[in-house]
C-alpha cells in the first residue's frame, strides 16, 4: 500500500502457514490493508478500494477468524477468514 500507515495490529493468534507457525499484522494504510506474515517481507493479502475514506484502526478476533476495519466514513468492514485460506 501507499502512504504512512494509519494503524498496526498484531494477530492474537498464531498462524500455522506452509507447515510453520508464525505470527501475522494487519496494517491499515489511507487506502488500503496489508498483512505481514513476519517471516516475509511482502505482504500475504491486499485490499483496497473498501471504503470512501481513510481507514483509521483494525481489530483482530480473538481465534483470528475475522479482522474488522475502521474508516473514516463511519463505517466498518468486517473481513472473515476460513481455515487453511
């Protein structure tokens, strides 16, 4: 993504991803989310384009089942996960 980022947040949970365990981030920038695996420098999964305005802060189920973002516009996105995806 573009821009500075506007928030970070570690995954409570640990990700188990090509037979390692690790642990993920989701960082919210302006106009888009990315999450860090932090074993590699590019992130796992982009999004863009999900809101009108900045998004402003991120929050991680506690089983990492599902990420909810935070924008500017006032609303929220929820993002599910399945496992294994």
């Amino acid at each position: 993504p573009d821009g500075a980022a506007t928030a970070a947040r570690a995954c409570p949970a640990l990700i188990t991803r090509g037979g390692a365990t690790t642990a993920l981030v989701a960082v919210c920038c302006a106009d888009a989310l990315a999450i860090y695996d932090l074993k590699n420098p590019e992130p796992v999964a982009v999004a863009r384009g999900l809101h009108y305005a900045p998004l402003t802060d991120a929050a991680w189920a506690p089983d990492a089942s599902c990420l909810v973002l935070a924008s500017a516009d006032g609303y929220l996105s929820f993002l599910r996960f399945d496992d294994g995806a």
